[in-house]
C-alpha cells in the first residue's frame, strides 16, 4: 500500500471520527437530562401533561423538507404514578392515526413508557423544563412497517406550551423529524 493510500486511509478514519464525536456531543441526539438539571420552568408531567390537549406539527422527511403536517386532540389522564394517553392524530392527506401510550412513572424523574406500535417499552426522563424519551416505534404497514429508533424531546415554555422536537432513525441514519407544540384545549 503506497503512501497515499495511508494517508487517505487516516484522514478519512479521522473525518469519521469528528463525525461520531459531533453526533455523541454536539448534535441533538447528544442531549443528555443533566443539560437542563439547573433550570426553569419545572417540567411537571403530571401538571403539564394532563387533561385536554391539542397539538399542531409538522414532520420533515431525511432531506430536511416538510413531508406532512398534522394536528391532533390528547386525553391525558393520571392515576397517581400511572398516565394514559389517548392521541387521535389528524394528518394534512385526510389519513388519521390513534395511539394510547401508558405512561408509569418512578420516584425520580425516570418512566417507562408501553404502546402499541411501540416494540417492548420506551425509557424517559423528566430534567428541569426538559423530557428527554428514547423509544422503537413500528411504522404502520402502508408506511413500510419498519421499526424506528426514535429520539424525543419535549420543553416546557414559560406560558406552559410544550414544545416537541423528535428524530427517528434507521441503522443511524436520520429518515424523519417532527416538531410539533402540545398546549392545553381552549374549553370556552
């Protein structure tokens, strides 16, 4: 092997790993619950994530462009530690999609969250005015039915609107992105 081919061999290995050390620490996936330990407003599930809600977003496909808009109606509700979360999706082709998350909390901050299209169980956790919520998601079948690793984040605005950024990906790579705002229903 020549002396180019070395060199080409080491800086593509060092390119590489900027890249992983990029993603691990300064991308989006990098946000770890002790970045927001220290602020506020509190992020209290139970409080912020309960009664009727609507929700308005946007999903963008792998090249950053908008691939559907929807909106949609929760009913959350609690019995102590334990959530229901009832969601009726409405998206901008007419199609509507229903999911029901249970949500169970632990003392500390940490849940496990179950649903449906949700192969074995999510893990969270609440950090100052953040939730930060790792799970697989199965696509319904006329979607591909492929199972997804998903990456969710929801921050808690002063006026209590809750903002919802989420990044699904499939062998590493980014194929979707939504981010939607979950605030309470207006009941005038």
């Amino acid at each position: 092997m020549g002396d180019a081919a070395i060199f080409f061999l080491v800086g593509a290995a060092v390119v590489l790993g900027i890249l992983a050390i990029r993603r691990r620490f300064g991308d989006f996936m990098g946000q770890k619950p002790n970045d927001y330990g220290d602020e506020f407003p509190l992020f209290d599930m139970r409080e912020h994530l309960n009664g009727a809600m609507v929700c308005d977003g946007v999903i963008f496909g792998p090249l950053g462009r908008v691939t559907s808009t929807f909106e949609a109606d929760f009913d959350i509700s609690w019995d102590g530690t334990i959530c229901t979360m009832k969601e009726v999706f409405r998206y901008n082709d007419g199609s509507t999609q229903n999911r029901e998350w249970r949500i169970e909390m632990d003392g500390g901050g940490n849940f496990e969250a179950f649903a449906d299209d949700v192969p074995g169980k999510g893990r969270g956790e609440v950090s100052g005015p953040a939730v930060l919520f790792n799970y697989p998601i199965t696509l319904p079948a006329d979607a591909g039915g492929h199972t997804l690793k998903a990456f969710d984040c929801m921050y808690l605005t002063k006026n209590g609107t809750v903002v919802n950024r989420s990044q699904f990906r499939k062998f590493g790579f980014r194929v979707a992105e939504l981010v939607a705002t979950i605030r309470k229903k207006d009941t005038e």
